[in-house]
C-alpha cells in the first residue's frame, strides 16, 4: 500500500473512533445536578489515538500473515534451526551452562531481597501478592494452558479453599498448617464434584457454565448469612505460625514472603513433573485434538476430570494462602474479575508455559503496583491485552515449548 | 391469583427483553460458533447511549415522544456502530484461529468496553428517566398489566416479527442462513461471507440496543457492569433454547423469564441470579442441545 493510501485508511479509521467514542467519551451528564459535561479534547485523543493506533494494526497484522507464509514453506531441519543464532534469552534458558548461574542468581535475589535496606514491608507484600498470582496462573495453566479447558470459574475454587481456612477456625479453632492441606482437598473435591456432570460439555459450553458455577458460589457467599456471615465476611484469620515465634509485622510479612517463594518452588516442582508425565502429554494431546487423542486410546473424560481437579487443588492451596495473608475474607474477593485476571496471566505468559506463567503474573500484579497512576486503566489494559495476544500472538510472552522426542538410529544401520 | 399473573406478566416481560439480547448470541453463534461474550457490552453501551443523549436532548428542551425515538435512534446507531467495530477488531482476524482463541479474545472485549463505558463515564448507578409514555386505558382493562410492560411486549413482538420476515424473505437473511449451514460452501456461490457476518452482528446488536433502553426504562437506574449480568442470562436463555435456533431463543427467554420471577416470587429473592445460573448449569448437562436445537454428530 501507498503511503498516501495508508495515511487515507488510518484517517478513516480515525473519524470513525471520533464518531464511536463521540457520547461516551465526550459527553457526561451529572443527572442530579443536570449539568452537560462537554469533554471535546478527549474526541482529539480519541481521533489521534486511533489514527497512530491503525497503522500500528496494519504493520503487525502483515507481520503476522508473513510470519504465516513463512511456516508455510519447507520443513526446516533441526540442523537448520540449530545454526540459527540463539536469541540470549532462548540460549539462558536452554543451554545449562547459563541457564544454572541464571538461577542461582535469581536464588540469591530472591532470598535478599526482603533484606535489602531499601524494601519496605509495603514492597515486600506487594511481591508476595504477585507471589500468590503465580501460584494461581500455574494452576490454572494446568487446565487452560495444558489441558486446553477455559475454565472462567477458577475463583470459585479459589473462595472454596480461602473460605474452608476462615470457617475451619472460626468454628474449630484451626490453624494454618492444617487448613492448608484441608483447603486443598475439599476444593478439589469441590473440583470433581462440579467437574464431572460439567465435562462432557464443548469447549464454549465449558466457559459458561464454569463461569455459572463460579457466580453461584459468590451469590451463596454473599447471602447465606448463616453459614458464610454474607457480605460482611469473616474476620480476625490468623497468621501462619511458626513454632509459636512471636513476630511484629515487617518479620511476618518476611515469613510469608519466604512461605510464598517455598509453595511457589513446590508449584513450580509439581507442574513441571505433570507436564512431562504421562497424563501430563495425555493433556497436550487433548488439547490439540480430542478425538484423536479418544482414538489413541487416552481417555478423554479421566484426563479433563484430573486436569480440572488438580487446577483445583492449586486454586484451594493459594485461597487458604490469601485468607492467612489478609486475615479476612468476603465474597468481594472472588468476583469473575477476579477470575479474568488469573486468566490474562495465563494468557499473556503463555498458555502452557511455566516460565511464562510467572512472567506474566509478575508484569500484570507489579506493574499497576508501581504505575500508581495507570491502576486505574489496569482491567482496561488487561482487556485489551487479552485481545491483542489472541491476535498478535496467541502463544503468549513465552511459548510453551513441547517436549521433542527425537529418533535415533544405531550407527550400525546407517547405510 | 393476582399474585400468580403478576408473577406471570413480569416474567414475560423479563423474558422478552431476554429474548432481544439472545437474539444476538443466538444469531452471532449461529454464523460463526462464538459466543460473544461482549454482546451484553453491547446492550449496555446502547443503554447509556440512551441516557446520555435523552438528557442532552431534556436539557435542550424537547419532551415525550420525541425523545424517546431520538434516544432510542441514537441507541440503536452506536450500539450497532459498537457491534460492527467489536467483530471487526477482535473476531475478525481469528477466523481460522483454534476455537478458544476468539472466546479469549471476546472475553477481553467484554472487559475492555465495561471499563472503557466505567472510565469515560461513572461507576456509580445513574438514574434511567422513564422514556415509555403512559398508555391509560390499559388501567381500564385491568389485567394486571402496566403500561412499560405492554410497551415492552409489543416492541418485542414486533422486533421478532421484523426480524423473522428479514431471515425468510431478504437477500441478506438467505446469505445469513446459508453462511450459518456452511461458510466455504456459501463463499463459493458468491455470498460475501464477511459483509453477512457484519450484518449479523449489526442486526443482533441493533436488537439488543432495543432491549436496553426498554430494560433501562423499565428498571430506572443503569451501570457499566449491567450487561455483564444481563448478557450472561441473555446467553442462558440461548442455550436453553438451543443456541443457534432463533425460535429457540425467544422460547428460553420466555422460560427462563418465568422460572426467575416464579423462583423469585414463591421461594427467595436473595437468590434471584443463582436459579438462572442453575436452569443454565442443568440444562447443559441434562439437554446440552437446548430445548429446540439439533444436536449435531461431530464430523472427523
């Protein structure tokens, strides 16, 4: 295209977001006081913004349909691929010579840092939040990522296990060693409960009624007084203890700081040993083609059941987590945003990738940490985040990367 | 007695301001197997269209009729405008995409316009001014009816009129029908599969601009976060009906209409969203094809 072409589209596409934005984003009535707000400059905003925003558009759309014509091609070889240079943060993370110090490093990082003189208690909280988001991508990303299931309701198993934590101490006096494991298992009960009526269902049907159930458990929350104290929530949730040591608040919150990189690593341990087990690729294969992964002989109503169950058990574990670190819970908590969020982060890191997941949990939950003043925007970003990587790159930051099974001749057969 | 038709009519008149938005799911997935989660964004943008453009128009002066067809043009032109850009944007470059890939992306939308209407506007309810004029005589009759739900029956019924005569009987709804039975096949016989496809979603959310200011009327107060739940319902009702059959779709609104406002009625007002969710939860797993859809074998 012409560059005058392109400057014509783009001032099209322009004049048509002054027209769409025009009442919303300009006009704003006060319908108590009736004053007529007119905002005019936020139309040049509108208007500028999309123009720059199309040609943006049209460059990464034949980006994209030109990286598509590439795969098209002929089969590279692994030799090929091999010669090609290694970008540094492929080869940190393939090659062990790197990839080992890489890690240690990031070890001793994550071990000083609550120590460092410049974080504060309020820094430290903030890293355990995105902690706590990481250990929920990753569980999610066993059933979105691996198993290919879009599951909306993560929440819900997620306000299981924090609610089991509030409830079990309120009525028996529980602490958190205990209810963690307990969390973890009802919401999995929880989990295959709703999984099994729920599974037979396509994809789509999956989505919705997952984000019903989801809504369902929130609503009972907010309005059966009797068992869940309603909107008000529970109060006064313990700490996790540590042999009965006292602690003021900056050491609790380096605790849990530490608790939270210890249940991360397990997180981490345990999904990586999934992924490469044997229903571990039984979930990949679902994922790219369910009947002929029925055909293969894996059974496909046992492999979604234990994905959407584990999934589970992760979202169980991070609740009772959230309830000791807020030492309150309410329904307020576990909303479908809630849900959209744990989700953009699988998204965005990259659907099955492990490293990606955490990649993308630190970025979403630190960055609107840090740009105080973009918080706002921040479900507005994560909207059209998740638009943008469905069609720009549907892989995420970090592709996950499947295990290559490669064959080998003996030398003795070569010819 | 009074009590059941009261629960009746209200039921009925929920139901079809269902039926309106689930027109769109219905139509939208009946052409492209997508459930459009920003649809309810849709219905929503057309409500606070409404309000904003009656309020200018109060405030220049006008009064009754003309206002409510002004407020509800304008509706009924952004809401579409919203509809046609939202499939544009984010469907349109995924057609050959893995099917979860547009559903991620319509969740994104869905996410993007309510804080796109929370941020340019308020998320504070706003006050909804009854557009709806007074119809007396319908006092006179004494049928337990009042005059913003006969309103609203009768706008319906006529809308699914229009809309079924538009399916049958136009050029543009034969290219619908034949792109919802088979895209390639209707691309090969010289349907503009892309311009039918705008057209749905133009028609659908010209339906559901129509459903929200009749709700919003109804109702009285309007946020950013009511399509969210209305267009949840709105796709219950669908699937109830079987997602993909028009017919269908008002049948679920109609169902799932009584089924709030009797459940609502009889049992317990606390839990009003939950009996939706559950006639949705149920119905997909006892009948997943809905009460009038086909189910279709799935071809390797």
């Amino acid at each position: 295209m012409t560059a005058i072409a392109q400057i014509r589209q783009s001032l099209i596409v322009a004049l048509w977001f002054m027209f769409l934005t025009f009442p919303i984003l300009v006009i704003r009535v006060n319908t108590i006081e009736n004053i007529i707000e007119w905002r005019w400059v936020n139309m040049l905003y509108a208007g500028a913004g999309s123009f720059l925003g199309s040609f943006a558009w049209r460059y990464l759309l034949e980006r994209k349909s030109r990286a598509a014509g590439k795969d098209g091609g002929p089969v590279r070889t692994a030799e090929a691929t091999a010669a090609e240079a290694k970008p540094w943060w492929r080869r940190l993370r393939e090659e062990r010579q790197y990839r080992y110090p890489a890690l240690s490093v990031l070890a001793v990082v994550a071990t000083i840092f609550p120590f460092l003189p410049f974080t504060s208690t309020y820094q430290i909280n903030i890293v355990t939040n995105a902690l706590l988001y990481v250990m929920l991508g990753l569980g999610l990303n066993i059933v979105v990522g691996l198993a290919g299931l879009l599951h909306l309701g993560y929440v819900a198993f997620y306000a299981v296990g924090a609610y089991s934590y509030a409830l079990l101490h309120y009525h028996f006096g529980i602490g958190f060693w205990t209810a963690l494991p307990l969390g973890a298992l009802l919401a999995t009960l929880f989990g295959i409960l709703l999984g099994f009526p729920v599974l037979r269902l396509r994809g789509d049907y999956l989505a919705i009624v997952t984000l019903g159930f989801a809504e369902i458990t929130r609503l009972v929350l907010e309005n059966w007084n009797e068992f869940s104290f309603g909107p008000s929530g529970i109060a006064g949730i313990p700490r996790p203890g540590l042999f009965g040591l006292e602690m003021d608040l900056h050491g609790a919150t380096i605790y849990f700081y530490f608790l939270m990189i210890a249940l991360c690593l397990l997180t981490i341990f345990v999904v990586n040993r999934l992924q490469n087990s044997r229903i571990g690729r039984a979930w990949v294969a679902l994922r790219e083609d369910e009947t002929a992964c029925e055909a293969m002989g894996v059974n496909a109503t046992a492999a979604k059941l234990t994905a959407f169950a584990l999934g589970s058990t992760w979202a169980g574990l991070a609740g009772v987590v959230f309830a000791a670190k807020t030492t309150f819970v309410n329904p307020a908590s576990f909303t479908f945003l809630e849900s959209a969020m744990i989700l953009s982060i699988v998204v965005l890191g990259g659907m099955g990738s492990i490293l990606g997941v955490i990649l993308g949990a630190f970025i979403l939950i630190l960055t609107p940490e840090y740009l105080r003043a973009f918080s706002e925007y921040r479900m507005l970003l994560f909207g059209l985040i998740m638009v943008m990587m469905m069609i720009f790159r549907p892989q995420g930051i970090v592709k996950g990367e499947r295990r290559i099974y490669e064959f080998h001749r003996k030398p003795e057969d070569r010819e | 007695m009074d009590y059941f038709l009261e629960l009746f009519f209200g039921g009925l008149t929920r139901g079809s301001i269902y039926a309106l938005i689930a027109l769109g799911y219905t139509m939208v997935y009946g052409i492209i197997e997508l459930i459009n989660f920003a649809h309810g964004e849709i219905y929503m943008i057309g409500a606070f269209t409404a309000l904003i453009v009656s309020s200018v128009l109060a405030f220049a002066g006008l009064s009754g009729l003309s206002v409510l067809f002004l407020a509800a043009a304008a509706a009924i032109v952004y809401s579409a405008a919203h509809g046609f850009t939202v499939e544009k944007i984010g469907y349109k470059p995924l057609r050959q995409a893995p099917r979860l890939s547009p559903l991620i992306s319509a969740i994104g939308m869905s996410i993007f316009l309510q804080n796109y209407v929370m941020l340019a506007q308020t998320s504070d309810f706003l006050p909804f001014p009854s557009l709806l004029p007074d119809l007396p005589f319908l006092s006179d009759l004494e049928i337990g009816i009042g005059s913003t739900e006969a309103i609203i029956l009768m706008t319906t019924a006529v809308s699914m009129v229009l809309l079924t005569l538009l399916i049958k009987f136009t050029k543009m709804g034969k290219a619908m029908r034949a792109t919802a039975q088979d895209r390639n096949m209707a691309m090969l016989v010289g349907v503009d599969v892309n311009r039918t496809i705008s057209y749905t979603f133009i028609i659908g959310s010209t339906l559901a601009a129509i459903g929200g200011v009749l709700i919003a009327s109804h109702i009285g107060r309007i946020n950013f976060y009511i399509g969210f739940i209305a267009g949840i319902k709105a796709f219950t009702a669908a699937v109830l009906g079987g997602i993909g059959s028009i017919p269908g779709a008002v049948l679920g609104a109609l169902v799932l209409g009584w089924t709030e406002s009797f459940a609502t009625g009889y049992v317990s007002s606390d839990y009003e969203d939950v009996f939706a969710f559950l006639l949705l939860v149920i119905i997909l797993i006892v009948r997943p094809s809905g009460l009038l859809g086909r189910s279709t074998a799935q071809k390797v």
